[in-house]
C-alpha cells in the first residue's frame, strides 16, 4: 500500500477545477501520465523593403492543455474514492460557459490559472466507462487587466 502511494506522489499528478471562487471543487478521477501541455509564444515574420524577412519575437501566448483519459463508470480499488462519471460529465457540461481555475500537482509541474474549456468530447466504452478528451486554455479576465487610463 505505501509503495502504491509513494509511487503516485512521485510519477503522479492531480488535477482540480473549481468554479465562482472555489464554490464547487472537482477532481479529476485519473490522470493519464501523458497529459499535453501547451506555452506558445506570438511571434510574427515580415519582409522588409530589401526584401530580408525578419522575425519578431512576441510575448507568451496563452497555455493550454489537453487530456485524454476516461471518467470511471464504477468503483475500482486501485482509484480509491472518486467521483464517477455520471457527475463528471454534469460537471464540465455545466461549467463549459464560464471561467474556471486549475490547479495543477506533480513534483514537476506546478500550475494554478484561470481556464475556459476549448472542447470536451466523451464517449461511453464497452466496459461502460466514458472516455474523454478535455482541451483548455488560459482565460485571462480583461476587467483584472491592469493599465493607465487616459
């Protein structure tokens, strides 16, 4: 049991999303290890008079992250406790239209941001489980954006 745990905490991840300032809090049942995670960086190339082209490099671009796993249709001993997926799915249908935080936990990779889900796709497997695909990205809140006003 120990090595079971200790195993999750190293190689594992959890991820959860809350709603309207941690009001409603959801953990994803499994975390497949192989999760997409996304940082691009805006960046732009012109041709000048002379005809060079030159690249412009911009400003990081939005993170995004996409996961393709399942919601279990029943309890299995080595997920422990979860929330079956039934639940799950209510959870992202009724979310899909509003901000959402993130909270993201390994040892390697730490992250906490406002998202909007971009897709979420599900379909029920033969052992009854619903496999899903969940593709987010970073919402940045423009009335948070700070500036001069004029």
């Amino acid at each position: 049991m120990i090595s079971r745990i200790a195993n999750y905490v190293l190689k594992g991840m959890e991820i959860y999303f809350s709603v309207d300032n941690n009001r409603e809090i959801f953990k994803l049942p499994y975390v497949p290890p192989d999760v997409d995670f996304g940082s691009p960086l805006d960046s732009g190339t012109f041709e000048t008079t002379s005809g060079k082209i030159l690249t412009l490099v911009g400003e990081n671009g939005l993170k995004t992250l996409t996961i393709d796993s399942f919601f279990p249709s029943k309890l299995y001993s080595w997920l422990g406790s979860v929330t079956l997926a039934p639940l799950c799915i209510d959870f992202f249908k009724r979310h899909r239209n509003k901000p959402l935080r993130i909270v993201i936990a390994s040892l390697s990779i730490q992250e906490n941001m406002e998202c909007i889900i971009t897709d979420f796709r599900y379909s029920k497997k033969h052992n009854g489980d619903i496999k899903y695909t969940l593709s987010i990205q970073e919402y940045i809140n423009p009335n948070k954006i700070g500036g001069n006003s004029a």
